[in-house]
C-alpha cells in the first residue's frame, strides 16, 4: 500500500517522485570514472539531469587551476539504446578538452532550478580523473583472467604480428574499464576471459561502447557466455543480443574454420593456444596442458544496412566463432573436440 500511494502522489510532480522509503531522485547523476586514456585528445562525460534544470553546464578544472564551464548537450542515443523517451530525465554530455598523461581533472555539473532570472542555483557531486600515461595505440587488450593477467602476451604478440599497437588493461588490478573513460579512445577492443565467466561490471561497460560503434573481439573459454548478474542469477543477454552468440555446442573434428557473410574470405586452422592451466582438479599453476582461447568476432550493424524503416534499429547481423572447449586432460590425452556458437 504504501508503494501504490507513492506512485499515485508522484502522478502531480512526476519529475520529483514521492518515495515511500524516503529517496530523493538527485537533479544530477554523473557517470564517473577514475582514470582517462584520453592523452590529451578530450574526454567526454555524462551525467543524468532532471529535465526541468535551466542552463545545464559542465564545470572543471585541471590540477586546481582556474574553473572552465562547456553547455551539456542531451545524448543522441547510440546504435541500441538511449536518445527516447526521456521524459523527466535524460542523459547529457559535454567534452573536455584540456588535460595531458599525468593531470588531474575534477569534474562536477550545474543549473538552475526554478523560473525567471532568480531560480535558484544546483549543483551535482564532484568526481576526478587522471589522464593515464599510456602507450600510443589503437587497440585495447582487456585481459579478465579472475587474477593478475598472465595470458595477454598471446593477444598481443598477435595483435603486434598484424600491424596493430596495443595497450593492456588488466581487470584484476584496473578494475572494469570505463565506456567512456577507457574504451572510448580505441576504435577496437579485445576482451580475453579465463576460466571464470566474464565478469558483470566489466560486461556492462563492453555493452556500453559497443552501443555507441565500437568494435569488439571476444575471446576465452567462456566467451559468449552467461555473466553472474551478482545474485547468483545468470543473464545470456550480451552474448544474444550484443553478439549473436546463442549456446554453445560440441562439434569432433573441426580442425580448421571458413568465414562466411562479412567474414567471408577469412579462414584458418584450429589449435591449441596459451590460456589458463588445467589438472584433473581444474585450474592451476602447475600446468598439464594448455586450454585453448574461444574467440568471437561481434559486428555490429546500424539500421539503414538492414532496413528500409528509418526508425528500426537492429542488433548483431553477423558473429563468428572458433572455439575449442577447456577441458582437464593429462599430457598424453587426445586433443578435444572444439565447439561453436551458433548465431
């Protein structure tokens, strides 16, 4: 009863909703992060703002030094989600565009609430950057191992042999990175798990950035897989809707694969590659034999490439996958037979 009344005394005032356990819906909500790989080429942020706000600005300063102020804009939305029905509230963003490797850069938004020249002034909390001294690169390595990386030398031995520059961001010791902060600043990512399934928060920022056109490889044993939503309750909703990966199934004797649809043209042999370490008991340090990487390639596709309806948006049209199961086996058993993912 209490959460009904709630709702009904919020129908006057929907903007600033009643709450029967006293919450208070914040005029701002920024999205913060800690580190930006940006290097001194501007870095975006975003905050949530009650819509009724007049004069929405983004304020900051670098190293304590004087306050710089750019108008927030509302987000477009990206290839997915975001841009609609934004009734009460809706996602703004401005740039940065000061800050070298090594600055510190303090961010926090403004407005005015009320009518006439006189509302009186708002503002949201605080958050502060540092700009990441960081390698040139093009390509962000995300290794998420369940412990500090050891694999991500493989990916990027690859990556290297391929003409590519990339930089590694380890989960374990980084923590997920940042849509915006992070994964922005790189036209492709490769996302590599261990034996533990890919973890949530990391999950979610993949999500994000691939919303808004980025291009992600992914791979591991468990790539594609079901993520812990951290109640102990499993979501297949990224590897379905993100990477057109439905489940996984045992295929014998697959000893190489063809590409077809936009991968058409690609092709190679299947073979065992570094990644975790099994026994008989599963992971370990003292290795037996090394269980091989599952790798999916998701491209996203934007509506117009679909369908004639200006309106529709569409998910994954393609995703690849040549995955080889990780299974414990001593020295001198039979290589397994791999698996795929249907999409």
């Amino acid at each position: 009863m209490p959460f009904a009344l709630s709702v009904a005394e919020s129908a006057a005032h929907p903007d600033r909703p009643d709450s029967a356990v006293g919450l208070e819906a914040a005029d701002f909500t920024p999205a913060a992060f800690s580190t930006s790989y940006g290097r001194g080429a501007g870095q975006e942020v975003s905050v949530v703002v009650r819509k009724s706000v007049r004069d929405k600005e983004l304020k900051y300063r670098v190293n304590g030094g004087r306050v710089h102020d750019v108008r927030l804009t509302p987000w477009k939305g990206g290839e997915t989600y975001g841009g609609e029905d934004n009734l009460y509230f809706d996602e703004y963003r401005a740039e940065v565009k000061d800050g070298e490797p090594g600055d510190r850069v303090e961010v926090w938004f403004t407005g005015r609430t009320g009518h006439g020249r006189h509302g009186r002034p708002v503002a949201g909390g605080h958050f502060t950057y540092t700009v990441a001294e960081r390698p040139r690169a093009d390509v962000l390595v995300v290794a998420e191992e369940g412990a500090k990386a050891t694999q991500a030398r493989a990916y990027v031995d690859a990556l290297k042999a391929d003409g590519r520059r990339p930089v590694v961001w380890d989960v374990a010791t980084q923590g997920a990175p940042d849509a915006l902060g992070v994964l922005s600043h790189f036209g492709t990512v490769v996302h590599y798990t261990g034996a533990a399934t890919p973890g949530n928060a990391t999950q979610l920022q993949l999500r994000a950035y691939l919303n808004e056109g980025g291009k992600l490889i992914e791979a591991g044993e468990r790539a594609g897989g079901s993520v812990d939503l951290g109640d102990g309750t499993l979501s297949d909703d990224f590897s379905q809707y993100y990477l057109g990966a439905y489940t996984r199934t045992s295929t014998s004797g697959a000893t190489g694969f063809t590409g077809s649809g936009r991968l058409e043209g690609a092709g190679g042999p299947l073979g065992d590659a570094p990644a975790t370490r099994w026994t008989r008991r599963g992971p370990t340090a003292s290795p037996r034999t090394s269980c091989p990487p599952t790798i999916i390639r998701s491209s996203r596709a934007r509506a117009r490439e679909s369908s004639p309806a200006p309106s529709t948006r569409t998910g994954p049209t393609r995703a690849a996958s040549w995955p080889r199961p990780c299974t414990p086996t001593t020295p001198t058993s039979a290589s397994p037979a791999p698996s795929t993912s249907a999409g």
